[in-house]
C-alpha cells in the first residue's frame, strides 16, 4: 500500500510540472494587437507570444504575430494560438497546424485557423472549400516576408 501511494505521489508530482503556464485572457474589444492596434474581437484569431523576458504580446491574426515576432522588436520565447473549434483553448502555437483558406475571413487576411492535429486542420479545409494545412515553419514564411 505504501507503495501505490509514494507511486501515486510521484506521478502527481511529474503531472503538476508538466502543466503549462496559463496564458492571460484576451479582452476582446478591448485588447489592442501589438502589431497593427487594431482591438482583438475575435477568440478564434487571437494569438499570443510570451517574449524572453516574459511579457505578452496579443494579436487579433495570426499573421500579425509573424510579423510581428520577424521584426526584431521582440525575442519570442513561446507561440500561443487558439483552438479554432474550442477559442479558450491555448495550442503550442510551434506544434500547432495551421488550416489555410481563402474562404475564411479573419481580422487581418491571414484565412487561417488553427487545429491541434493535422487530420483536424484538413477536415476544417473541407468544411470551407479546400486550402492548404501549413506547419508553424510553413506558416512563418509565408507571412514572415
């Protein structure tokens, strides 16, 4: 018995330093994005990026936190991007999959939702007409430019 619970103790343990840090609340209609000041109004867009000296940064499109973070303004340390079914949800915005489409409208033209498996991020181009899923890589280049 004792053991089970030094087992159960131990792998509490190990969960607890797993969990990530949570990231701060987006206040749509309020939060200006730190790339172009347009105010974020859409969960399903907003993006985050924690810097190196960890402050965040909030973006209302995906494109604007490229951009933003190519621009030598800040040092990104981590990348955070919404569940595009479930906006609450934070993704690891670098082993996320990108779901590119010209059929989605977003706040700054990126048509690009996120999605935590590459089979979600194709299934959410059938459902608006076809595009192309993209890596964090991938995605980096086409608006990194």
């Amino acid at each position: 018995m004792k053991r089970i619970s030094a087992l159960m103790l131990a792998i509490l343990a190990l969960l607890g330093c797993q969990r990530s840090e949570e990231a701060p609340k987006v206040r749509l209609g309020e939060d200006p994005c730190a790339n172009c000041g347009m105010l974020i109004n859409d969960a399903r867009f907003a993006c985050i990026i924690q810097d190196e000296q960890g402050d965040y940064h909030k973006y209302d499109d995906f494109n604007c936190m490229v951009l933003h973070a190519h621009s030598g303004r800040i040092q990104p340390k981590r990348y955070l991007v919404p569940n595009y079914d479930q906006p609450e949800q934070w993704l690891d915005g670098a082993q996320a999959f990108y779901a590119r489409t010209e059929n989605l409208q977003t706040p700054m033209g990126s048509r690009t939702a996120t999605a935590p498996t590459r089979e979600r991020a194709e299934e959410l181009l059938k459902q608006h007409g076809g595009g192309k899923v993209l890596t964090f890589e991938e995605a980096q280049k086409e608006w990194g430019k």
